[in-house]
C-alpha cells in the first residue's frame, strides 16, 4: 500500500513534466488518521499481535507503525473504514495508551 501522502506529493512535483494541473485535495486520503507516540512504547507488542498488516515490532524492542510519516513527535497514518477494527483493537489493547484514532471528517477522536 502506498502512502497517499508520498502519492499526492509525488503527482505535485511531477505534474508540471506530465502536463496537468494537480490539485492535493483531489486525491482521496484515509478516512481515519492513527496518531502513535512512539516514544512513550513499551513494547508489550499487542499492536503487533493484534494488527500485523500496520504494527510490527523493531530491533530496538518498540512497534513502529508500517507507512506512517512522522509530524513532530506523531508518527501517522491515515487509514480508510477497512483497516479500522484492527487499529481499533490495537490502540484499545495498548498498555501505554500512545496510540490514537481519530475521524478525519469530524474531528472526534474514536480512542
């Protein structure tokens, strides 16, 4: 899965060699964004167990999050109503609560 954001960021850089205009909010992000505080991990791997499509464990013993971007001290990454439940039941099984899913479209943070 690519990030939509490299995607959209791409198309801009290159849209002047293709020959179109490109506007960023054509393209169609992630319904929901996950905001995890990498720092604040303590490895217990629930994330992981729970959603291995997203989470996997690193060398240093902390989850990273498989196609965030970093914003400060967030590592995100917008994801769309099929990826959810998993995310969902990773950020609720997480011991350090660090990690966050909020709707895009209302603003309301789901956990």
């Amino acid at each position: 899965m690519i990030n939509s954001r490299l995607y959209a960021d791409i198309l801009s850089e290159n849209s002047r060699f293709l020959n179109f205009e490109f506007n960023h909010d054509e393209i169609i992000m992630g319904k929901y964004r996950i905001e995890y505080q990498r720092s604040g991990c303590i490895g217990a791997g629930v994330c992981a167990a729970l959603a291995d499509k997203h989470w996997v464990m690193a060398d240093d013993g902390k989850a990273d999050l498989v196609g965030s971007h970093k914003e400060g001290e967030l590592h995100v990454l917008e994801i769309d109503e099929a990826d959810l439940d998993c995310n969902k039941q990773a950020a609720e099984g997480c011991p350090a609560n660090i990690i966050h899913i909020i709707d895009k479209e209302t603003g309301k943070k789901i956990i």
